[in-house]
C-alpha cells in the first residue's frame, strides 16, 4: 500500500534535520556556509515539496529559511559570544552568503504553493 507522501510535521523534521546536519558539517570544516549548505537548502525546498502531501507546499516554502536562519544565528551566538556588532555581521554574512540559493529555491517553492493553491481554487 503506497502513502500518499509526508504531513507538514515530517516535512518540518526532515528539512530541519537534513539544513541542521549538512550546514553544521560544512561550519565545522570550513567556518562558514558556503555551496553544500546552499546545495542542502535548494534539496530541502524541491523535496520538500515533491515527497509532500498536496497540502504540505506552505510548509515546504517556509521551513527552510527559518531552520537555517535560526541554525546561522545559533551559530553566530556561539562562535562570537553575545558581542552584538560581531554577531549581527556574522549572522548577515552567513545569510548573504546562502542569498542566491536561498532565493532559487523560495522562488520554486512559493510557485508550486501558488500553482496548487490557484487548483484549488478552481
């Protein structure tokens, strides 16, 4: 019997993880984020969206931006303490560096969320 694919809680749980461990694996050898953690967050936005159920593509759009914000600012906390001029240059570098596949994968996302939601509506 096939399923008819993830509710939000298990798309939220697999994006989490799959950002949380790729990008802390990426900070621990490169002390930074850079194109396996962009790679991982485009992942996170397509699959997200393909192994969902049809009511899951908000979740899917949402998600991946705010684990890897939250992961960045946890990481910036860590690394420089609460020194706000450093964590705050730190934390907009690490979101600037991901921009351009944070901004792909958004875009996608939020088109498969609107292409469904128009089905719906009609």
């Amino acid at each position: 019997m096939a399923t008819p694919g993830l509710k939000k809680e298990g798309v939220v749980t697999l994006q989490t993880l799959a950002i949380l461990l790729f990008s802390s694996i990426e900070y621990l050898f490169r002390q930074g984020f850079g194109i396996i953690t962009g790679f991982v967050l485009f992942a996170a936005f397509v699959l997200g969206n393909k192994y969902g159920r049809p009511g899951t593509a908000y979740v899917a759009a949402v998600t991946p931006p705010l684990a890897f914000g939250g992961f960045a600012l946890l990481q910036s906390i860590l690394h420089n303490g609460i020194h706000i001029t450093k964590l705050f240059i730190d934390f907009i570098g690490s979101l600037a560096s991901i921009a351009p596949w944070m901004l792909v994968g958004a875009l996608f996302a939020w088109y498969q969320f609107l292409r469904w939601r128009r089905s719906i509506s009609m």
